[in-house]
C-alpha cells in the first residue's frame, strides 16, 4: 500500500468538508492540533475531535490558511 501525503494542517485553518454539519454549515475552524483534530463548525459554533486521518478523508478544500508556525530558534 503506498504511503499518502501528510497533510500539512494549522491553527486557524478554515476548511470545507465533505458532508455538511446538521446546522447546514461545510466549513469548520481548526482550533487544536494533534493526533486528533479540533474543530468549530463555523455555522453553529459546535466543536468536535476529529482523527486527523478521518479529517483528511473528509476534506475537500481549504477556504483561508492559518498563520505558519514560525521556525524554532537555534
């Protein structure tokens, strides 16, 4: 089985996914980063844990990009 591409998520990413949340809203705020993803559904406000390779499976699109982490010092 080949090796798929990490996806390369942030704080303060807005993306679109697949199924609409019961609310009607796609688009969800990353919020927390980890092995599972932190989600705010950007209609209701309704936050969820989500595994970050079920998020990947979901994803369709990134509506705005969050900050990029600055470099560690040396």
């Amino acid at each position: 089985m080949p090796d798929r591409p990490v996806v390369e998520f942030r704080e303060g990413d807005r993306v679109r996914l697949r199924k609409p949340h019961p609310c009607g809203a796609r688009t969800w705020r990353v919020v927390r980063l980890g092995a599972d993803i932190g989600l705010i559904c950007d209609g209701c406000g309704r936050r969820v844990l989500l595994a970050r390779r079920d998020l990947e499976r979901r994803l369709v699109a990134f509506v705005e990009r969050g900050p990029a982490a600055a470099d560690p010092a040396p």
